[in-house]
C-alpha cells in the first residue's frame, strides 16, 4: 500500500470517524459501539495474560453475526490443527460481540479498535500475532499497511464478491489494488469469484478455491439435535407428514397458509411447525388466528407441556435460536423472505435432507440461485404454485424422500471449506508459503 495512498485515508477518516461519533447520539447501536471500547486496551492487556509465554498467537477477524457463522469452523479447526495456539478473535459490531459464545479455553475476543494509524500499531504491538485472518470482508487499510510492514501475513478467508461490491471495487481500483496486495493469500468460495478478484489481485497463484465456510458450519449444527429432543422423544411429528416453515414474514404467510390449512384438512396426520422471523405478540396472533378460523389447534413452544392435550397439529416457535434444529423434524421445509427482504437460509434445511422452496426473491442467496438452478429446491410464485407442491409432495412420499437425499448431498458436496483453508493457514504458520 503507497504511503501516498495511506496519507490520504487518514486524512479523509478523521473527519469521518469525528461524523460517525456524533451519530452515536441518535443511533443506539453506534453508541454501543463506542462504549464497548472504552478501556479496550486494558481489558486486552488483562486477557492476554492468559496466554502462556512462547504459544503462537493467531488473530481472527470477524465484522458480524453472519461472518461468525462462517469463522467458528475455520476457528475449531485451527485450535484443533494447532495445539498450542491460542486465537485472538477481533470483532467489530456490537451484535456479535454481546452475543459470541465461545466457551474454548485457548480463545479470546475483543472489540477490534476503530481504524487509526495509533490504534492498529498499539493492537498489533500488544498482539504480536503470527498470523492475521480476516473472514469474508472488513477490511481496514491502516491494519493492513502496519501488518505488512512488521511482515506478518495477513490471509483472506471466505472471499466473495457480489455484483455491487464489483462495481465498487472497479471505481476506487488504485485504493482496492493496493489494499488486497497487502494480503500474503486470499481464499475464495468458488472459481467465480477467483476470477473476480484478478481485477485486484494479479498474485492468481495465490488465489485459492477453498469453498465456503458456512457449510461446514451448518452441517455441523445438523448433525447436533440435542436441543431439539424434548420434542424428538414424543414423537408428536410424523418427519415425512410434517412441514417447518423457517424465518416467515407476514408476506410468505399470505401465500403459504392457505395451502397448508388445505392440505391439514386433506391429510390429518399433517403437522406443522412455524417459525416467524419476528415473534412479536401481533404476529404471532395473526397466525395463531389463521388457523383457530378453521378450528386447527396451535400450540405454542413455550406451552410446549399443553400440545399433546390440546390436539395441535401447529407448533408456533416463540424463541429465537432453534430453527436450524428444528428443520431435523419435517421433510418439507418453507424458508421465508422470498415475498420480500431476500429469502434466508436455504442451507440448514437442506443439511437435514428436507425439500426446499422459498419465494421468487432469492437472488439475494447464491445457495438459492444454485439449487433452484439444479432443480434441487423450488422457487414458487404464488399460492396456487405452493399448494400444488405441497399436495404433490404429501401424495408421493417416495419422490419427496428422493428429493430430500439429494438436497442434503449438495450440502454434503461443499462440506470441507475449513479444513482447505487451514491447508493454505498452516503453510504461513509453519513455514514460508511461495
């Protein structure tokens, strides 16, 4: 990165950074920011000392919620690789850091200080990390400089490129050219974006197609029900009769419900499970209603004692944090935000095995874009659409297992991202990478 280029950052960041605290008196979540980083040194300097002296320090840098998914494999397989290291995770928002539970000895996580040439040199000084990680983006270029000049190599994990940061990229190029040269190895999720990113980093021997991350997480998640066996063991829900419908907006349910009530009333052994991306009183009545209007029970998850006596066919999910597991229970899965913001995860219900189908706007998801092109998961349009699908898979129960098999195998396909990334980590770790 040119010294040039550098000076200039700085000089238009201050004004920026001044601009971004003055926000912090109307947005709740800059305040957070802030306040979460006050005293940050000396709680990183009482947290280090954990460490043992002489055990590499390697440094992790997740920006939010969506990047930690896709770190904690990477990072369980660098504490599993590497038996002596401890991991340095620097987060930058707030939502991620209130919320990171990583119970393993060897790991700390702290705020990642805001972008200044004094903050980064003091960070990495107190670090003295041997390797840097970045996962997915969040790159910022004082860290980048000061790694580079201390010769500490700096890794991309996760790359991916989208259209817009495309165009973005190809308008400041001489600024992104110079920052992505500062990293010793860039690992990308697909040939694709490899080739995207040559416009930026000529080094192509040292692009490489690890995969993604996320995968590896969501199998493991999959495979891990022990939360959801409370509802396992009653064996209330029949896997090949039963629907979940993940993260529905009120959007998806105005295409979705009438279909299932139909179906309900055509095939008694139907169950459902539903999962509103927000679970406010409001909504949660709206769909409780939806159904009381054709006298089908609904059950709430936290009245769970009352559902076998009530007679419910619906379980309504009022918590957060169970739906990955809770797609272990049925061989047909809805995934909401298709009718509006972008449709959600696709993944966690195909690592069950479950069929696949969410709205017309899923160009926001890859994975979506992916499987609906290789007929694997169906985009529907309308009510009409997801009702003949829904009656179609209850009255071929042979077509939907095979359906199932299928979508878990995709998942299976990319399961491994983290293990090819740690191949290309160790060599930095252990010896020169060329």
């Amino acid at each position: 990165m040119t010294f040039t280029l550098l000076v200039l950052y700085n000089i238009m960041r201050v004004p920026l950074f001044a601009l971004f605290k003055i926000a912090g008196f109307f947005n709740a979540k800059i305040r957070k920011s802030f306040k979460g980083r006050q005293n940050l040194f000396t709680r990183l300097d009482k947290e280090l000392q954990r460490i043992p002296p002489g055990a590499p320090r390697l440094w992790v840098h997740i920006s939010s919620m969506g990047e930690l998914e896709q770190g904690i494999p990477l990072i369980d397989e660098l504490l599993a690789r590497f038996s002596e290291a401890w991991i340095v995770i620097s987060l930058f928002s707030p939502s991620v850091y209130e919320h990171i539970k990583l119970s393993h000895e060897r790991t700390i996580y702290t705020y990642l200080p805001f972008d200044s040439l004094c903050n980064a040199g003091k960070f990495i000084h107190k670090l003295k990390p041997r390797l840097h990680v970045i996962i997915r983006h969040d790159i910022w270029p004082n860290y980048q400089w000061l790694l580079q000049r201390k010769k500490i190599p700096s890794i991309l994990v996760d790359a991916s490129f989208s259209d817009k940061r495309l165009k973005l990229i190809k308008r400041w190029r001489s600024l992104y050219t110079h920052v992505y040269a500062t990293f010793a190895a860039i690992c990308v999720i697909s040939q694709s974006n490899k080739e995207r990113l040559a416009s930026v980093y000529p080094r192509t021997k040292r692009i490489i197609i690890c995969g993604d991350t996320r995968y590896d997480r969501v199998y493991s998640r999959a495979t891990d029900t022990a939360r959801i066996d409370f509802l396992r063991q009653k064996e209330f829900f029949i896997r090949e009769k039963c629907l979940v419908a993940g993260s529905t907006w009120p959007a998806d349910e105005k295409v979705i419900l009438p279909g299932i009530l139909k179906a309900m009333q055509q095939h008694k052994e139907f169950s459902l499970i539903i999962a509103p991306h927000e679970i406010s009183g409001e909504h949660l009545d709206f769909i409780d209603e939806s159904f009381a209007n054709v006298d089908i029970s609904v059950t709430k998850l936290s009245e769970w004692e009352n559902f076998a006596a009530s007679g419910s066919r619906v379980l309504l999910i009022d918590s957060i944090g169970l739906l990955a597991n809770l797609y272990a229970l049925g061989a047909i899965a809805y995934v909401g935000g298709g009718f509006g913001v972008g449709v959600h995860s696709v993944l966690e219900p195909a690592a069950h095995g479950a069929v696949v189908c969410y709205g017309p706007n899923y160009k926001n998801s890859p994975e979506a874009q992916e499987m609906a092109t290789q007929k694997i998961a169906a985009s529907i349009a309308n009510q009409v659409e997801f009702q003949r699908l829904l009656l179609q898979l209850f009255d071929d129960p042979e077509s939907t297992r095979h359906r199932g098999e299928e979508t878990k195998n995709y998942v299976l396909r990319n399961v491994g991202a983290s293990r090819r990334a740690v191949n290309v980590l160790e060599k930095f770790v252990t010896h020169s990478y060329t």
